[in-house]
C-alpha cells in the first residue's frame, strides 16, 4: 500500500481569531488571505498536489443580507460570551465581499475552479464543541447552515475540521446523520489532546512549541482502512505547520527537517501524513513561508517519485 499526504487548511479568516485579536492587530495578515490562496493554488498545481480547504460557513455569503438569511435557528450558547459571533459581532461587519476580513466567495469560486481541491467544512461560525454552554441542539442547527450555505455553491460537504481542534464524540451521530463521515483528529499525545479554552495550559503549549524543532512526539503517521462503511473516518493530524517567525529563523532547519523525516517515514512504510494550518498564518513573511512550503513540497515530489508517496484530500484518503 502507497503512503498518503495529506494537506488540508483551516480556511477562517477573523471569524477564527476574533476572540482573540482585533483587526488592527491581525487585520494585515487576514486581508492577505486572498492573495496567499492565489499563491497556493498556484504552488500546489506546480507539484501536483491537492488540499482540504475547511472553510468557514460564514465566508460563502456575497454579503450581510445573504448571510442572515443563514444563520442557525438555534445557536450556541456560550458561557464565555466573547466566544459567541451572533452576539454583536456580525453587525459590526461591512455590508458584502469588500470586506475582505469576513468574506471570501470570490476565492472558493477559485478553489472549486481548480477542480482538484476539496472544499470541506469548518463548521458555520467556527463552531466551539467543547465550549460550556452549547449543546447537540445548536450544533445540528450549526451544521445544517454549514451544508445549506455551502450547497448554494453546488458544493457537497463530505468532511469537518474542528475549530480549535475540539473534537467532541458525542456530535458524531450528527455529522454521520448529514453525511459527514471524515474529520480531522488530534495527534495521539497528551499536549495534542482535545480541550476547551479554560483547559488549555502554558505547558501544553510549550511542549507543542518544542515538538515543532524536536522529536518528542513521535512521528505521527498512521494508517486509513480501505473498508469506506458507515462509520466516522477519523483522518487525524501529524503536523501543524507553523509560521516563519524571524526570533527562531536559527532553528528553521530543525523545523523542516522535523517534517520532512516523518514524510520520508510515512512513504517508506506505506503511511499517510497530514499537515495542516490556517491560510492567514501565510498572511505575513510570504516569501518565507512559501519559500519553506516549496522545500516540504519538493520532498513530497522526490517521495512520490521513488516510493510512490501520493496527495490527496481528506475526502479521498479513505479509498
């Protein structure tokens, strides 16, 4: 059996960070979103390589008028209510697609041209499901208006990346019920694990931040069953992708090779590999990021030419 690679990207803009930075601290990396899906579009047809885009529900509407009419009827809850967007938030949005920090149809009618990509979701309104105050009721809601909006564009929904990686199994009934049948999980170490906000630890991060440069981890290739049945594929991650950031450019070659050893593992065992990361973290130090974007892809090539190494989005990992 050939290995995989997979790629898939957290596609969120400020509906995935607006809880936690502004437009005037982030706005320069979010309004180059359209630009770097360009870029990305561009690099991945150079080496024949094929991406996930889980994007957010809201980022289908052509304006504000459309995206009402969408929301959920029932909607999330959330004890911490800076965590809740249909609190004020989307009426502090501009009125259509010229407000490029809340909407993006112009670049999922260039995905979906491409023809190779898959346009998965991320839920509705970067839905968190480990959050305390929402529930089963206000995820079903959040899940059809993730389908309904997504289905205007001729787009099937078949996959879900969590936002903030909360996973929660007692949603899984919901995704199979709407045809949803791949998501992408957690790597297997406790510092990946599933959690809320309030759970969330310095040491957890730290370690993450450490895991990127040095093997403490593991690789975290693993295997998909061929048997495609009824059950929720979980096509877990293997590596966070993270940023350029000039403070640790000594250890750049760390980072990449970190990458690059647990690709080679995975095609040499017939295992898959999934990297992922969020469009605007490409937002700023373009040349950088896809300078080492290029280097992880030009081993891809190299790995697909020897060993038979294969991309593929999540949906058609499972077959």
């Amino acid at each position: 059996m050939k290995g995989k690679f997979i790629i898939s990207l957290d596609y969120e803009l400020m509906w995935g960070v607006r809880d936690k930075r502004t437009i005037e601290s982030y706005g320069e990396n979010v309004s180059a979103v359209p630009q770097v899906i360009d870029k990305l579009l561009s690099c991945f047809s150079s080496f024949n390589v094929q991406a996930t885009f889980a994007t957010v529900g809201f980022l289908f509407a052509k304006d504000k008028e459309e995206l009402i009419r969408y929301l959920p009827q029932v909607k999330p809850n959330y004890d911490d209510k800076n965590l809740n967007p249909f609190i004020g938030y989307i009426d502090s949005i501009g009125d259509n697609s010229s407000d490029h920090y809340h909407y993006a149809i112009d670049s999922i009618h260039k995905i979906k041209k491409d023809g190779k990509h898959e346009i998965s979701t991320h839920t509705f309104s970067h839905y968190y499901c480990l959050e305390k105050g929402q529930n089963e009721k206000s995820f079903l809601e959040d899940v059809n208006s993730a389908k309904a909006i997504a289905e205007k564009e001729g787009i099937n929904i078949k996959s879900i990346v969590f936002p903030r990686n909360q996973y929660n199994p007692s949603y899984d009934k919901i995704l199979l019920d709407n045809k949803i049948n791949i998501y992408r999980g957690n790597e297997k170490s406790w510092f990946y694990s599933s959690k809320n906000g309030e759970e969330e630890t310095l040491i957890r991060r730290m370690m993450r931040l450490i895991d990127t440069y040095v093997n403490i981890s593991g690789n975290h290739c693993f295997s998909v069953s061929n048997n495609v049945s009824e059950e929720l594929h979980n096509i877990p991650s293997s590596r966070f992708l993270r940023p350029y950031n000039p403070r640790l450019k000594m250890f750049e070659d760390l980072r990449l090779n970190r990458i690059k050893k647990s690709m080679t593992y995975a095609a040499k065992k017939g295992l898959c590999y999934h990297l992922w990361w969020h469009p605007h973290n490409f937002g700023s130090h373009q040349n950088e990021n896809f300078l080492f974007l290029t280097k992880i892809l030009n081993h891809y090539k190299y790995l697909n030419e020897k060993f038979g190494f294969q991309s593929c989005t999540m949906e058609n990992s499972i077959y």
